[in-house]
C-alpha cells in the first residue's frame, strides 16, 4: 500500500536493447557509449518513476557485426541501437560527411558536432537520409579533434608523400590524391597490422586513437598537419524498435544521445595532448607541418 501510495509501480516494463558497435571499448565511443550513455538511460529512467528500465545487451568488439557493419545492422535490426561510422557511409547518408570536405576549418570537435545537429534540425533532408535506411537519428558524435598522419618513415614536407600508401577512412583519403600519396581504405582496427606488414606506410589518424592504439610501434613518425575535427559518427536507433518504444524512453534516448555527443567531445579533447604524450614516451618523433 505504501508503494502505492508513493506511485511507484510494482515491476517495472523490462525492454531488451541490443547495442552495435563492431569496435571495442577501448575506443573512445565505445567506452564513452558503455559508461555514459547506457548507465545515464537507465539513471534517468528510474529518476523518472522507474516504470521501464532497458535490458542492454552489449554488441561490441565484433560479437554481433565487424567494423563498418554497424549501418546495415541497425537497418536490418540485428541491432536496436549504435553508433554508425558515417564515414563509411558517404553513399547512402551523404550530407554527415560535410566536416570531411571542409578540412582545416576547427579544432573544437564539440562546436562541430553541434553544429551538424544544428544543421540537421534546420534541414529535413539530412534526417531523411537516415529514415531512408530504416534509422531514426538521434545525434552526431566524433572521435576526431583533428586529423594527423602517422607514418613508418619520416615525412618533412608534402613532396615526401609521393608513391606511399596511407590507410583511412574513405572520405579523408581524398585529401591524398593532390601530393602523390595512394589512400587505402580501411579502419582504425586495421591500421596497427596494415602498416606492420607493409600494406601501406601509414595512416591518416587522431591523437587519442594514436597513442591508445600504440601506432608508434610501427609508425613512429607523427606528422602534425592540423587537418582538423570532423563528425564522424552518428547515433541511430531501428526505426521498428522506436516506434514500439514508449514516449518516456523515446525521450529519454534522446536526451541522452546529445549528452553523450557533448560529453565524447569533451573526452576526445582531453585525450589529445595525452595521445601525443604517449606517442612521444615511447620514442615516437613528431614533426609540426608548417601552416603555409
């Protein structure tokens, strides 16, 4: 009787969600989404009468899709609920790769992710391209404050690119085509053995991933060419699963969604100089590409 005197209900409406990343925690979005994201939901939740609570189950490092699968397992719904990297995906949600073709604009990653939400709130047809592939769009994120290069050998000016092979993330191999060099595209969980076995001799990365990555076994040489942070990522939902969800929880994720952009912003910026620090500790070399 007292509990339900105070309205709080007796059990709780369980909802199972099934979480995609083909990463591992060790990724900032992964961990950010593993201790952020997931625990706030479900703080907020009960803070809210506690009438459902979400049953997470953890689809990362591989165990339901592989890197890059993370789009067509959302759409399909082997996945309720992830993180897409948009990069991956300039076909299908063309207009999230804006930072990729403005290079050299900002080092503030958190001002660009909001400004993509800000954006896809003002255009309809930005959310569309999501609609399209069965997804509802919940908020961009990012891992990149700002790009850099890593390499096997040294690299002191842009002619020394001409006739290597750099590995990244589709749309940034691009800005490879003017000096020589050949992009490949591959991803981040690749690039550590790609450049050991000569696959290509270097990579197209970011401090953080960097130094928690340990490049510098293999590409000791950091390159500071300030090409700048971009959005990245985008956090989506099964449009089958949301419309079944209830409006509270439909709420919920979205709050936290932005949240969580802001707060992974923030923690890939505090990780910057920390990935640097590292690279050099282990007897990396860093060279600052002049600004002309």
């Amino acid at each position: 009787v007292a509990l339900l005197s105070l309205g709080t209900p007796l059990r709780a409406e369980t909802i199972p969600l099934t979480a995609v990343s083909g990463y591992s925690p060790v990724t900032s979005w992964v961990h950010m989404f593993k201790t952020y994201f997931m625990p706030e939901v479900d703080r907020r939740l009960l803070a809210a009468g506690g009438e459902h609570e979400i049953a997470w189950i953890e689809g990362f490092s591989g165990t339901v899709v592989k890197p890059r699968g993370e789009f067509e397992a959302i759409e399909s719904g082997i996945g309720d609920i992830g993180i897409v990297v948009t990069a991956f995906h300039v076909d299908k949600v063309p207009l999230y790769n804006i930072a990729f073709v403005t290079p050299f604009v900002s080092h503030d990653l958190l001002l660009v992710v909001q400004t993509v939400d800000a954006l896809t709130e003002k255009f309809p047809e930005m959310r569309a391209g999501w609609e399209k592939y069965n997804q509802v769009y919940l908020a961009a994120t990012g891992t990149v404050d700002t790009y850099q290069v890593v390499t096997s050998e040294p690299v002191r000016s842009l002619a020394d690119f001409q006739g290597m092979k750099i590995g990244g993330a589709g749309p940034n191999l691009l800005w490879l085509e003017g000096i020589g060099a050949t992009g490949v595209n591959s991803t981040l969980a690749e690039w550590y053995n790609g450049i050991k076995n000569g696959i290509y001799e270097g990579s197209i990365v970011w401090a953080e991933a960097a130094g928690n990555f340990k490049l510098y076994e293999v590409a000791p040489y950091y390159l500071n060419a300030n090409l700048g942070a971009v959005n990245s990522f985008a956090v989506t939902v099964n449009k089958d699963v949301w419309d079944d969800l209830p409006a509270a929880v439909q709420t919920v994720l979205q709050e936290v969604a932005i949240d969580y952009r802001d707060e992974s912003a923030r923690f890939v910026m505090a990780g910057a100089a920390t990935g640097v620090a590292t690279y050099l500790a282990n007897g990396g070399e860093l060279f600052e590409l002049p600004e002309a």
